[in-house]
C-alpha cells in the first residue's frame, strides 16, 4: 500500500486530571507544561510534523484541557510559523463530547472528522522519537488492526507490558502487573498505529457494551479485548528516546536527558561555550543583548555553569550565580549568588540573593526572596515565597504565600 505522511492523522487524547504532576496541573494541562522552556506537547508534535505529519487532532476533555491546549497552540499558524513548517499543520479539537477513555476519545474523533486512513495515536505526556516510515510500513506489512510502540524497562509495574510471539504478534497484554506477573520487560509506550478498520470494532455490540459500563481505555479495555478475540495485534520494538513525564520526578528526569542530548539546534538556542552546553535562547535585537550581559559575566567568572544548561530569552542573572544541569525559562531574573541544581525554573520567576534551589520544579511567575532554600520540592504557579524560608520535600499549590523564616517539611500545600 503506497501512503504519504500527509495522510496519516494524529490523535492525542488528553482527558485526564494529571493528579500525580500536581501542583504543575492544577490550572494547567500536563500537555503545555513547560519543559525546556516550551510546552511539554510541542517536542512529539514536531517531531512528527518534521516527517511530514499535516494533521493533529487533540482529544481533550475538560475545560482546563481545552484552554490550556487551545490557548496554547490554536489552529496551527503560530506553530508552524515559528517551526517553518510549510505547508502548515492543523490542529483541531475534539467536540464538546465527554469521552470515558482515551480509547472512547479516538472513537469519536475518528467519527467527528470522519478518518478512514491510518491513525496515529500518541500521548499528551510522553516524549518520544519516532522513524515514522519505518513505524507505518511494518504495521501494514503485518496487517494489523493495531501495532503497540513497545520499548524495553527496567521498572514495568506502572506499564502495560506486552508478552510478544515469534512472528511480534502480542499474545498477552498485563496492565500494570503485580511484582512477578510481568510477562516481559517490553512495556506500552502509549503510541499506536490503527486501521481504518478500528472504527468497526468500536461500533460493535460488545465495545458498545463496554462503553455504556465505562471502560474505554486502551491499557485496561480495548488492547485485552482486541488480543482476547483474535485481532491482529502487533509489537514494534523501539530503542529511541521514549520518557512518560507523568510525575514531578519523571519530568526532571526527562529534561536533565534532553539537555544531555539534544542538538543546538533542538535546543533553539546559541551556545555560550564552544566545548560546553551552555545554551542561551533568543533572536531578537533585545534578547540577544541580553545573551550577550550573561555571556561577559560567563567569560569573566561571575556566573558559573556545570552540565548542560538551557536559559531563556530575555533572563537576568546577577553576580556570583551557579547553575548546573538546570533549566532557566523566559524573562526570569536570578539575583546575586543564588545557586540552581539539577532544577527547572519556568518563566517569568524571581530569584532573590542567596537563594538555594536544589532538585526542584519551580513553576510561572513564583517569587522566592532572599535567602530561600528550596530543596526537593515542586513549586506551583505565582507562589509567593519569603525571605529565608527553608522548603525540603515539599508541593506548593498556586497561588499561596509562605511566610518570612518557615520550615516547610515532608508537606503538600494545596
């Protein structure tokens, strides 16, 4: 079967809570939080749209899904604009219909926008790369209704794992098994490849059965049923960079790995050190003066830098700061001798002297004053955090304000 990029269509269903990232969730979708100083979403998106890919369909359900999504990346101009992407890709919205799965999410997509081509499925909270040839062309080389993207872990509990035949049939499928019951170590990275012919199966009386009871998602539900009554369900083994960023830990991890990793120009910034990662973003006369403060700071040794280091445009940084394998997003100011460890600060943050930031996520427009120490913890939106505060183990929803000289230890604010 001859097919073009062009014609494969992207779901992503994005339905849920994000319980687990809170209190980087509360008012906003896990897909747009920022990682690396752009929305956690964009780095799938384009990396399928770099392959050709003209089509997303966001299965979002919930209004702070919609908003942040919708808000964040419209119908596609501004993407692909800044991407330089042309054609443009399009980006549409699930309706107003309440899916009971993500499985339930496709379904209706599929009937909304009336997809008879292969279909792409991915998820809002993964990173992943993707040969998508090589993905489409083995999955209609196998003739399957469905082919599972699988990667090799060491810690499958929190997984789908997938217990594969000779010929890369899936002859059983475990969610999330119990210590000892994992038929393999090949988990369910969440991305999958359709047949048109899916949306048979999904009109058919037992899946409608199924959906009327509530179960629609594709881990619990439709893979142990399609498997049970004898579909052609394939595995395609993957060894590309694969992250589920469905946790505040997860999510570090994810970009100390990405900023080991990616090229310059991933990183859609200029180095500061030829033989360092050091990178600084901008473009703009305005920005680029400001890369150029940071850079004589650097050269002259009143910033110092360890690892790999992202810092975003239009930031400023004082005297005496050190910043190792962290992250520094957009118009956030770090004031003298502060020091950001193995950290991501998002943008438009304020850093008071002497602060201390050690294995943290600080979220928007956050003020920590001086003499702060936040160490482990995850920080929500516009938290106001006062001088000489000391933070261990701890979350901050948005919005609070924490007193001058408090020990926050082992709590959740919410």
């Amino acid at each position: 079967m001859q097919w073009s990029p062009e014609d494969i269509k992207v779901v992503i269903p994005i339905g849920g809570e994000a319980t687990r990232m809170r209190p980087l969730t509360v008012e906003t979708s896990k897909a747009t939080v920022r990682l690396l100083n752009r929305p956690l979403l964009e780095f799938p998106i384009l990396e399928l749209a770099k392959q050709g890919v003209k089509e997303f369909i966001f299965g979002v359900k919930g209004y702070i899904n919609y908003k942040s999504l919708f808000d964040t990346f419209k119908e596609g101009i501004g993407f692909s604009a800044r991407y330089r992407i042309k054609p443009r890709v399009h980006f549409k919205y699930q309706p107003r219909v309440d899916s009971i799965g993500n499985a339930d999410s496709v379904r209706i997509n599929m009937d909304c926008y009336r997809i008879d081509d292969v279909t792409l499925v991915i998820q809002g909270d993964n990173l992943i790369k993707l040969d998508l040839r090589s993905l489409i062309d083995y999955h209609l080389a196998k003739g399957a209704i469905m082919t599972i993207v699988l990667k090799k872990w060491n810690d499958v509990r929190e997984f789908g794992v997938a217990e594969l035949s000779e010929d890369m049939k899936i002859k059983r499928f475990v969610e999330k098994p119990k210590e000892g019951e994992a038929p393999s170590n090949l988990i369910n990275t969440g991305v999958y490849v359709l047949s048109p012919k899916i949306k048979d199966i999904f009109a058919s009386e037992e899946v409608s059965t199924m959906r009327e009871e509530g179960r629609m998602d594709f881990g619990k539900d439709i893979i142990p049923y399609l498997i049970t009554k004898g579909y052609p369900v394939y595995g395609y083994v993957t060894d590309s960079l694969w992250f589920d960023v469905g946790t505040p830990e997860r999510y570090l991890d994810a970009m100390k790995v990405l900023l080991g990793s990616l090229e310059e120009k991933e990183m859609g910034a200029k180095k500061m050190d030829v033989s360092k990662r050091i990178f600084v973003q901008g473009t703009s006369l305005d920005s680029i003066r400001r890369r150029n403060v940071i850079a004589m700071k650097y050269r002259k040794g009143r910033l110092k830098v360890e690892g790999s280091v992202l810092i975003g445009r239009h930031c400023q940084i004082g005297n005496n700061v050190y910043i190792e394998n962290s992250t520094i997003d957009n118009f956030s100011i770090l004031k003298n001798n502060v020091r950001v460890v193995r950290s991501a600060i998002m943008d438009r943050a304020f850093v008071g002297e002497g602060v201390v930031i050690e294995d943290s996520v600080i979220a928007r427009h956050v003020e920590i004053r001086g003499g702060a120490k936040i160490i482990r913890s995850v920080i929500g939106d516009d938290v106001v955090i006062d001088a000489d505060t000391e933070i261990v183990n701890s979350r901050i929803y948005p919005h609070k304000v924490i007193n001058a000289n408090s020990k926050i230890h082992d709590t959740i604010l919410t």
